[in-house]
C-alpha cells in the first residue's frame, strides 16, 4: 500500500473515532422512570463492523520516507445532531401530577347576632358587665375602711356595670366627704371568669378645717348705750370633719369682745351606731348686746320712770339652746332630714325708745 492510501485510511479512521465520540457526548443522560412506562423505542441498528486495518507507523519513524511538506490536518466534522431521528432515544414524557383537591369551605354561619341594634340598623355597643367578687380599699391610713364603704352603692356579688353613672358620682361622693384628695377606681381579675375585684385607691388630706377667722376694731357702747372708745374684737371657726377616723364631725365657733362672749358646738355623725341613719346637733351660748339708734335716742327705763337720753338703746341678752336632727340618704345626692330646736332666751331692754330727729322727737 502507498503511503497516500495508508494516509487516507488513517484520517477516515480518525474521523469515524471522533464522530462516534461526539455522538456518544451529545447523547443525553437517561430520564427518570416516568409514573407511567413509556413505549419502547425501537432498536438502532447495529452498527457495521469495521474491517482490521493493519498499523501503519506514523510519519517521520525510521525507514519512512520523510514528506518535504506535511499536509494540514484534515478537521473532525461536526457531530451530528441525532435528537429526534428514528431510532434515536426520545425524551421521556412529563408525568402527569394528580391536582390538589380544592381545600373545603366552612358551611356559613347563620347572622343570628342577639346585639341590639340603633335606628341606623347597626349593632349598638353593649355594656361591659362583671359580678364583684370583692372590694379592697388602698391608702386609708387614717380613716376607717367600714367609713369608705359607707359612701359605696356597690356590694359583693352585685353586677358591676362599668358604664353606670353611679360610678363617676360614688367618686365625687367620697372626694366631697372633705377625707380624701384623690379617688380612683379600677378593677382587678377575680378568681375565676366573669369575676372582678374594685380596687378604690384614696389619698387622705388633712380633715382638721378652719372656716373662719376674725379680728378687729369696732364702735361700742357702754351699758347705758353711751359711745365709748373703739374696742377690739376676735372670732374662730375650727372643725375636725373626721374625728380618729370615725368620720364624725366635731366642731366649734367662739367670738369675744368687751363684756360679750358667744360660743356655738356643732356635731354630725353620717352613720348613727352603724346605721344608714346621720345625726346632728347644735350647742350654743351667747352673752351679748345689740344696739339701736345712733345718736341722740331717748327711751324709758322700766327700772327708772324718768325718761333717759343717750347714744343708742342698748338690749342685753343671754341665750342658750340647741338642735336635734336626724337625716336618712335617699339616693346618691338626695338626703331627707328632719330638726328639732329649743332655746332660751333671757333679754333686759328699754320698754320705748325714739331717735331724736330735728328738734322734736
């Protein structure tokens, strides 16, 4: 054989080697097994069988005749692209995935809302309600808690409605008792559902009161109703509104001047040995004069027949009594009392008296 014709059977060696190794690279990898077999692909056939060539050295081996000019190498075709020709493996069909049963709708719920409705056709807001399952009272240090609860419409195991304006009014009840600086109410978990407890938490203030307090200077007259110097005078009004925490009033008003003196005691207890009843009295006392006209006044003096001049017609006079009442609440700003008064009164005055007017009387 030529070397021309060994050159030739070796490139159409090479170019069989190389296409069948492209062939097997373009190849694709097997698909996984479907959910459903697929039809067999019919058989390739086989391919022919190559005759044994006999080994040709290559170019340039010793005691081969070396070319002046080697030829280029001849370029390895294309590999073919086999996907879809007959006999070439198809790509295994996508399975087909069951689709999710649609998820089950909730039966609708009949509208049979028992809320009260407003003229509008709306569900008007309804009241928050709880049964007192107790009441604690914080910050009384001084005042007596058995006091606090005196002012409460509220018990234990009543429905407790949050929007009840008895609420707001108990608070101003207890801030208007004088005891306390601030009120408040809150409410607390109870011990089992529905169940709440009403914290009422106070501030006491000082209850020892001044009312009133006098002094000065003022005209005055002897007994004879004549004008003496400017003499002084002094008055207090003092009251403990809760006496030891009890929540009794005790109070006192005195005045005194020159040869005068009034004293008046005053007592209230808004709970009577326990009761839902509210007592008080009065106590008082007065040594005293008043005068009348301002100048030149002639009376007659039951103790004198003449007829006497001076500067005013004086009336002495002591006076002592006092007051019963006894009172009952009948709602949260309405009370009912009833008095009882008695005095005794004992008076020194002229029989008449006349202020003289121009030169006549």
């Amino acid at each position: 054989m030529s070397l021309q014709a060994r050159r030739t059977a070796l490139c159409a060696l090479l170019g069989l080697c190389v296409t069948q190794s492209a062939f097997a690279q373009t190849t694709p990898p097997a698909a996984p097994p479907a959910a459903a077999p697929a039809a067999p692909a019919p058989a390739a056939p086989p391919a022919p069988a190559l005759q044994p060539t006999p080994a040709v050295p290559p170019p340039g081996a010793p005691g081969q005749p070396q070319p002046s000019n080697p030829p280029a190498a001849t370029p390895a075709p294309p590999a073919a692209d086999t996907w879809g020709a007959p006999g070439a493996a198809q790509p295994p069909a996508a399975a087909a995935q069951p689709l999710p049963p649609p998820p089950p709708t909730a039966p609708a719920e009949p509208d049979a809302c028992p809320c009260p409705v407003d003229a509008s056709g709306a569900s008007a807001p309804q009241a928050v309600r709880y049964t007192l399952e107790s009441i604690k009272i914080r910050g009384n240090t001084r005042t007596h808690t058995s006091v606090v609860r005196r002012y409460l419409p509220f018990k234990v195991g009543d429905v407790f409605d949050v929007d009840d304006p008895q609420v707001e009014l108990t608070r101003y009840r207890l801030l208007g008792t004088g005891f306390f600086r601030d009120v408040q109410f809150s409410l607390r978990k109870g011990t089992t559902r529905g169940l709440v407890v009403l914290v009422i938490d106070v501030v006491e203030r000082n209850t020892i009161v001044v009312n009133d307090v006098r002094m000065g200077v003022s005209a005055d007259a002897d007994t004879q109703g004549n004008k003496v110097p400017l003499r002084a005078y002094a008055g207090v009004d003092v009251a403990e509104t809760n006496l030891l925490g009890t929540g009794i009033t005790l109070g006192t008003a005195m005045a005194l001047s020159n040869d005068q003196f009034g004293l008046r005691v005053r007592f209230f207890d808004p709970a009577f040995l326990g009761s839902h009843w509210m007592t008080s009295g009065n106590l008082l006392y007065n040594d005293a004069k008043d005068f009348f006209g301002t100048s030149h006044v002639e009376y007659w003096d039951p103790y004198d027949v003449t007829t006497q001049a001076a500067d005013s017609a004086v009336v002495s006079y002591k006076r002592f009594g006092g007051s019963l009442g006894v009172g009952r609440d009948l709602g949260v700003s309405t009370q009912f009392w009833l008095n009882y008064r008695l005095e005794s009164i004992e008076a020194s005055y002229p029989l008449e008296a006349s202020q003289l007017r121009g030169f006549s009387v």
